[in-house]
C-alpha cells in the first residue's frame, strides 16, 4: 500500500487536472483515478514528506527511474532543492538513502503498481508546476534527448554530486559522513572510467563482504535490517555488492567528482579517524566507508599508471591518492566477519535463494571442508542438487568427500557418506557425456585407476555385485540401441571405481561371444580412460586401459576364440568407428608385441597377430608412432625368429617355437615393417646409415636369405649377398650381386640357393627366373637342370610356408611352359592309348608326375631318416594344396579351350592314381586326412565332367573308369583312406 500511496500523490503531483470531457475515459483506464480524484492538489513538499514518514526510499527510487528519462532529473533536482532548504538530519538521511537506492537500482524489476504508474505519466504527460501548482502547465520534452546531450543516468548522477555539495555542511554525524563519502566514492568508483573493464570481486572475497555486511547489521540495533530474517539481509547485502554501471561520467564530471572527494576528506579526515579507530561497534555505514576507500585506492593507482592523465589531472589524483593512504594507514579496524558458521549459512542462503552468484558460491560450497557434512550442509545439497550438475562442481564435492572419509569412519560417518554420495552421483548421472568424462578424467587425475575405492571404502559394499548385475544387463542386450543404456550404466560404475569396471568390460569382450566391438564401443565413449598412469616411474607413463587388458585378459587367453575376440577387441580400441581411439598403436606395441617377440615365448604367436595389426593403423603425427616402439630391434627379433624355422624340423621337441604357418605371418610382418620404417622414421642421414649398418651386421650371422628380406630397407647401402655357387647358374650383376662365404653351399648347391631366392619374394622370384641360364639346346644340360631341380625341390620344400609353396609352385609352372624343365610323363596308370587332346593339360599332367617323383625320391631309403615324423604332414598339406590348385587349374583350362569332358576324366584318373600312389609311399604318421580330402575331391571333379558325357559308349567307358578306379584303390594300404574311398566310388554313376 506504500507505494501505490507515493505513486498516487506522485502522480497528482506530475500531471494536471483532467478536463470534464476526459473524466469518462480516465476511470476506466487511470488506476490510480478514484483516489487521485479525492485528493486535493499537492506539491511536491507533500511527496517528500510523504516517502520520509514512510521510510521508504527504494519505494521512492523505483518510481523516480519509472519516469521519462528527463523527468527523472527535474524530479531529483526538486528533491536536492527540498534537502537543501532547512536541512535536518532526517534530510540528510533521506538523502543519502536514495543516492545509495539509485546505484543499487537494477532494471527490469518493476512491479505491477511500478509499470502503471510509469505508463499513466508517459501516456498523459504531466504539468511542471511549481510548489505551490500555480505556475502555468507545461508539457515536458520528448524521451529523445538529442544526440549531444549526456546520458540521463550520468546528469542524475552529476544532480546528487551537486545535492551533497549544497548540504554537506549540514551533516554532523560521523556516521553520516561517512554515509556520505562511501556514496560519493562509491559513484566515483562504479560510474566513471576508474571501474577496470570486466572487473569482478573474486566469489571468496563476495562472500567475506556479504558476510561482513550481514554481521553488522545482525550486530547494530540501529540498523533498519536488524530485526530482518538471514534471507533477507543476505538479499540486499548482495544488492549493495552488485552495483551496474547506468553509464559513465566524462573525464570532466569525473575530476569534479574527484576534486571535491578531496575537500571533504582534508575537511572530514580527523574526525572520522578517531571514530573509526574507537572501540566501538562499527556500523554499517562506516563499514562501506572503509571497504570503499580500499578499493578506490588501489583503482586510483592504476588509473594514475594507464590513465593518460594532463598535468593537472594528474596532480589531482596522485594528491587524492595520498590522502587516501594516509586515511587508511590510520585505521585499525578488521572489515571482516570472524563468524564462520554464518559465513556458511550465508552461502547456503545464496544458493538456496538462487541469488545473484549463487554458482560461484556452489563452487565455494562444493569446496570447503570446513563446512562440509553438517546437517545443513548436507541438506543443503540435496536440496539444490540441480545446481550442482558440472563437471568441476562434482569433482570438487567428491574430494570433500574423500577428504571427510578418510578420517570418519564410525556409523554416522558412514552414513553420511552414503547419503552424499547418493546425491553426487545423481548429479553426476544427469551431466552430458562429455561432462561425464571431465569427472573421470578428474578422478583418474586425483586418485589413479582405483578411483574412489580406496579411500571411500563404503562404496565397495555391493560393488561387485552391481557390476556383475550391470554387465549382465548390458551383454544380453548388444545392439545399438541398447548402447545408450548401457554407456550411462558403465558412466556410474567408472565413477566409482575406474580400474574394476575396465577390468569388467575387457574380461567380457574376450568370453562374450559377439561382443567385442559393442563392448569396445562403450569403453571409447569414454576418451577420459585414456589416462596414463606414472606410479614409480614418472617418465615412462602407461595406459589405463592397456594395463587392465594385461590383468584381466593377456596370459588368461585359453581358446583361439578368445584370442580372436582379444584381437577383435584390441583393434577395435584402437581403431573405433565413430571416437577417439582410447589406446594407442605404440602403447600396444609396447605393452602385447615387445617383450613376447622370442620364439619360446607362450604368446608369441597371438603378439605376432597384433604387430601385423598395428602395423596397419596411419600414424595421426608426421612422426610415425613405430619411432617409439625400437624399429631396429624390432626388425632384428623378426629376423631370428625367420632364422630359427630354417633349423625347424631339427628343434629340440620340448623347446617351444611358433607353428611354420606363422611363418608367412612373420614374413607379411616384416615386409609391413620395412615398409613403414623406411617411410616413416627416417632421422638425419648419419643417423640412418648408423642404424642399417647396426641392423646389418646383426643380420649377418643369420640365415643368408634374411638379408634379401631386408633389401627394400637397405635400398642401395648394401648388395645382396648371395653363396657363390649361385652365380653358377645366373648371371647376377656385380653392381647388386656379391657373393658370401658359405661353407654349406658347396659345388652343385647353386640351384639350391637359386630356388631359395625364389621362395623370398615375388619381384626376387621373377628376377630369378629371368637370370637363369639353361641352354635348352643341350639336352644334357637340360637333363642335368631337371635332376638338379627335382633334388632341389625336395630339399626346399619341407621348409616351406605356404606362401614360399605358392611361389616355388609357379616357379614350376613357368619352367615347364617355357620347356626348360624336363619332366616325362610314363604311362603307368594307362589301360589304353587315350585317343584325346591333351595338349592343353600337358602343364598340369606333368606337375603332378613331378609331385610323384619328388615323393618317390622323398620315400626312398636315402631320404628316409632326413625329415621328422613331425615334418611328414607338412609336406603332404603342401602337396594336397597344390593338387587342389592343379583341378582349378585343369577346370579353367577346359572352360577356356573347349576340351571335351573326356580329357578332363581322364586327367583327373591320372592324378587320382598319383595321389594313391604319394599314399602309398607315405610313412603311417597320421598324414591321410588331407589326402582324403583331396581325393574325395578330385573324385567329385571326375563325376562332374564324366557324367556330362552323353557320347552312345559313355556307360561302357564309365563302367570300365569305375573298375580300374576301384582296383587301384583296393590295394592302398591305409584303411580310413581305402574305405572311404571306396565308399565314394560305389556311388559314381548311381
């Protein structure tokens, strides 16, 4: 009712009396018409008097700033005229409220009777008039000053500068003075170029003063906010420490302002020392004045040092300066609360009350240890627990968690604990991903992978079980909706206790069927897991992640499907669709490939499998991350693994060594690895020499065909280093050929040593072939060539990866195209002279009699001790390989030519016979499976091509195939193949 009283008589004041033809309109839309129709006219003494018997000059301020802009400052003109005159110590009062009201006011907090009375001025005008209301009326100018004219705001300013000028003398009371030059600095500080851009009191530092402010007004009964509630004196002690600036005086106004501060000090000084220093309550007022002095001192000087000042100006200021210097010098009275659970209550208020800076007073909350775990503490929190879902904000709670954990371990501790906890871990749940990842990052970065477990014991509690129950839920739901879920899940259990959940989520990505990449897919959601853990040794920091997979996985790994999934798993880490990558290619390297590259190693087939896939992975930085992991040991570690399968089948039994079908891993590897170290890693050119010459000379006392491998990387620094015999039977160019002494490459080893070139590369295979000179005109030395390739073939071949077969097979095939090999085909499984074309097939007719002489040669009673029981099954997979190649070959060949279906029978008989024959031979070491299969498969191919003869004798001739098939199968030896055989042949042509 107060101030729709003040807006009343305010508005009789302002505006005329209506005309009688505008009385039926005024009270429907004048609000304030009934009553304003009931009073007599007033002037503006009336007002004043009014708002001074109320005790209300904020009412008073609100209303005033409601005004057209120009209104405003005649209005607050009216008002110094009135203090001025008779000045009583209530005026001065009244006064100095309303210039503290004025820099405290903020726009946009109108209340309804604020906005009508506003609207009601500006839609009727109003009618200056003198006290008395018998000056004539005179409507008041437009709200559009010109462009020339200063800010309203700066000319109120100026008006109350020019009020305290007029009544200054009349103040008497040190508490008014000193009302009077904290309002004075105040302006000074707030509303000119003394105020830093983007100068913000520090949150601590708010605080102190809110709490200082409140103190006093708690403590002096003379306070008008004494008998105010907390929430209320903090309200407005925020309001008096959160001034805007409504613009600024000129550098003009500003020196007025300045010089007449140093008058009223010089003329204030004495007295209000020895008042400030007496012993005393200090009240509010003297309070400002103090705080705000401090603060224009250290403004003042930084304005003396970047102001730009003339020599007048800068005269002013630096007097000012000391003046104020010595002012303060003399006063020893402490401007803050001593009150800490005040101090608390106050930030808690602010927060509750969602005051001004109620976020950095969160900060200030989530922080304080002192404070933290009372009852209001605590429900202060879980009050506002909307206020505190940022990532710093739940970091900060966690480590006054922690630190209140370690030393309260009784059962209200505990349940405290539990309660907070509970509560953070619902703000933490309601943060984005990627804020989610700022706390884990945090964690990791205050307490390691073990997160809050070791230090908030009461969290373990039902922890595993939780996980259990969690990753339960998450495997059976692996699909991409289910993802979401399932990272917001694994978001709660990496709070708590990093290190475990990893663990979790890597053991289930290896047993889980299916489940790796989905698994890994929520593990990169989280590029935070990507810490690296120092512990004892600071220089070399290790993955998170990496680490886990070691504990969890690594060594455990018993099926080839959980390596499989390991693999998967680990790729997938480092190579995720849609993420960061959360390990990197080098951390792998040197965490799974490293220590486990030698060859008695339990896990060096699985580490081999992993080097070949990081191998593959772009380096993100122009320096290629195999740099860290010792590209030349590591090259020199694949070399003598290479070097120990030329000893292979002679290995001691119980020594353990990589399979031989790793070898082409190996092989693969290496070439991968030339490859990227060459482009990848070049240092300085002395540097470079240094490393291929240390890689050299390790080389050197390895098997001699290493050192070809590693030609791409040599490049020209070395040639390639041959046995002498080899230059027997090539012609090698010296300027890249040298020869090397090899005691086990004697006279008549050069086809040897040729063939094993071959079986290095496929460029080193073609440039061999293209080297050898066989005078095909001279039918001994072909003959000679042909028995020295046979002999040399089989003493390669057991030492064969599938790969070096493959090559060596087209090696063979190219010798015998081009008439250099010679290999007569017998007519041993021939009945009767074929009356066919087979031209087409004499390749591949001859290459299987070729595979029958080598193993007639390979089971004859010299070679019988020279391979291993273990060596057996080896070579008869090579040579059930190449038979499979040879029908695809045969088929192709056919399809091509147009050959009838006959001549594709009968090769297929042919090498049917052979392959019986190879059987025969073989020593019983369980070598029949493959050759099982292979000839249940040529015997598949014959049926196909012989039941698509539809010639008038086609019965007859399949009946008699049919019997001479049967009667060659009879007599082989080994029961599983000659019954399985049969069992085949009974049903062709049924």
């Amino acid at each position: 009712w107060k101030k729709e009283a003040v807006a009343i008589v305010w508005a009789k004041v302002l505006l005329p009396e209506p005309p009688e033809a505008s009385l039926d309109q005024g009270w429907k839309e004048d609000d304030f018409f009934s009553v304003g129709r009931m009073l007599p006219d007033v002037n503006r003494t009336v007002l004043f008097e009014l708002v001074k018997a109320l005790g209300a000059p904020r009412l008073f301020v609100q209303l005033l700033l409601a005004l057209p802009q120009d209104v405003q400052q005649s209005e607050l003109e009216h008002l110094v005229e009135y203090i001025a005159c008779e000045t009583s110590p209530s005026d001065i009062r009244f006064f100095l409220d309303v210039w503290w009201e004025v820099m405290k006011h903020k726009e946009g907090q109108e209340d309804p009777t604020v906005s009508a009375f506003s609207a009601l001025v500006r839609q009727h005008g109003c009618e200056s008039s003198l006290d008395d209301g018998l000056k004539p009326p005179k409507r008041f100018k437009s709200d559009l000053g010109s462009l020339s004219d200063p800010p309203a705001a700066t000319n109120l300013l100026m008006v109350l500068i020019e009020g305290l000028k007029q009544t200054y003398r009349s103040i008497a009371l040190p508490c008014m003075r000193s009302y009077a030059l904290a309002n004075l600095v105040e302006l000074l500080l707030v509303f000119t170029e003394l105020e830093p851009e983007g100068s913000i009191l520090p949150a601590a530092e708010y605080l102190d003063k809110v709490s200082s402010v409140v103190s006093l007004w708690t403590s002096d009964t003379e306070s008008q906010f004494h008998q105010a509630g907390l929430d209320e004196k903090v309200k407005e002690a925020e309001r008096s420490m959160s001034l805007l600036s409504m613009g600024r005086l000129s550098r003009e106004e500003l020196f007025v302002g300045l010089d007449f501060l140093c008058s009223l000090l010089r003329a204030w000084e004495e007295e209000l020392q020895g008042t400030l220093n007496s012993s005393g309550e200090l009240c509010y007022e003297k309070y400002r004045l103090l705080d705000t002095l401090a603060t224009f001192e250290k403004n003042l000087t930084c304005f003396s040092e970047t102001g730009d000042l003339g020599e007048e100006e800068a005269q002013v200021v630096l007097e000012l300066m000391q003046i104020t210097k010595d002012f303060l010098k003399e006063i020893s009275t402490s401007l803050k609360s001593r009150d800490t659970s005040l101090v608390s209550s106050i930030a808690m208020t602010i927060i509750e009350q969602k005051l001004d800076r109620h976020m950095e007073m969160c900060s200030i909350f989530a922080s304080e240890k002192t404070w933290a775990f009372s009852k209001d503490w605590v429900e202060c929190l879980v009050k506002n627990k909307a206020l505190f879902q940022k990532p710093e904000l739940v970091l900060k709670l966690l480590e006054t968690l922690v630190d209140f954990a370690m030393s309260h371990q009784d059962k209200e501790g505990r349940e405290l604990q539990m309660q907070v906890t509970k509560a953070i871990v619902e703000c933490y749940t309601e943060l984005s991903l990627t804020d989610k990842n700022k706390v884990i990052s945090g964690v990791l970065a205050s307490w390691g992978g073990p997160g809050l477990s070791l230090n908030l014991p009461v969290l373990m509690e039902g922890f595993q079980e939780d996980l259990n129950v969690t990753f339960n839920q998450i495997t059976k739901s692996v699909s991409d909706e289910g993802l979401t879920r399932a990272v917001a899940s694994v978001a709660r259990l990496t709070l708590l206790y990093p290190e475990a959940t990893v663990r979790q989520v890597c053991n289930l990505a290896v047993v889980n069927l299916g489940a790796p990449q989905f698994l890994a897919q929520i593990l990169c959601s989280f590029p935070a897991l990507s810490f690296l853990e120092t512990h004892d040794d600071p220089g070399r920091p290790r993955s998170l992640v990496v680490r886990c997979l070691e504990e969890a996985v690594w060594g455990r790994l018993s099926t080839a499907r959980e390596e499989e999934q390991f693999l998967e798993f680990l790729v997938f880490l480092m190579q995720p669709s849609s993420a960061a990558p959360l390990v990197s290619p080098a951390e792998v390297t040197k965490a799974f490939v490293l220590p486990y590259l030698k060859s008695n190693c339990a896990q060096i087939e699985l580490s081999l499998q992993i080097l070949s896939k990081v191998l593959g992975i772009q380096s993100c930085s122009e320096e290629h991350w195999i740099k860290s992991c010792h590209p030349f040991p590591l090259l020199l570690s694949l070399c003598k693994l290479l070097d120990g399968y030329t000893k292979y089948w002679h290995q001691p039994r119980d020594q353990l060594f990589p399979p031989l079908v790793t070898k082409d891993l190996i092989l693969n590897i290496l070439c991968q690895l030339c490859e990227v170290v060459r482009a990848g890693t070049v240092p300085s050119p002395e540097l470079w020499v240094q490393s291929l010459a240390w890689l050299h000379r390790k080389v050197a006392s390895l098997d001699w065909t290493i050192g070809l491998r590693l030609k791409e990387l040599y490049g020209e620094h070395f040639k390639n280093e041959v046995p002498a015999t080899l230059f027997e039977i090539c012609t090698l160019p010296e300027d890249e050929w040298t020869s090397r002494p090899l005691p086990a490459y004697g006279p008549g080893s050069g086809l040897l040593a040729w063939m094993e070139c071959c079986c290095v590369s496929t460029a080193l295979r073609e440039t061999m072939l293209a080297l050898l000179t066989v005078n095909v005109d001279n039918p001994e030395e072909v003959n000679l060539f042909s028995k020295g390739f046979l002999v040399a073939l089989i003493q390669v071949l057991p030492w064969c990866s599938h790969s070096e077969w493959k090559r060596l097979a087209h090696v063979v095939e190219n010798l015998l195209e081009r008439q250099v090999l010679h290999v007569p085909y017998t007519l041993e499984y021939v009945q009767y002279m074929p009356l066919l074309n087979l031209r087409p097939f004499a390749c591949c007719l001859q290459f299987s009699v070729l595979f029958l002489r080598g193993f007639q040669l390979l089971c004859s009673s010299s070679c019988s001790s020279w391979l291993p029981a273990e060596a057996w099954l080896h070579v008869v997979q090579l040579y059930c390989g190449s038979l499979t190649d040879l029908l695809g070959s045969v088929k192709s060949i056919a399809e091509e030519d147009g050959s009838s279906v006959l001549e594709v029978a009968f090769i297929c008989i042919q090498m049917f016979c052979h392959l019986l024959h190879v059987a025969a031979m073989l020593p019983e070491l369980g070598c029949g499976e493959p050759l099982v299969v292979v000839a249940l498969e040529i015997l598949w191919q014959y049926e196909m091509f012989s039941s698509a003869d539809t010639s008038p004798s086609h019965a007859l001739r399949r009946a008699n195939e049919r019997h001479f098939l049967e009667s060659i199968t009879d007599n082989v030896g080994d029961e599983v193949l000659r019954s399985t055989l049969m069992q085949k042949l009974s049903k062709l042509g049924a």
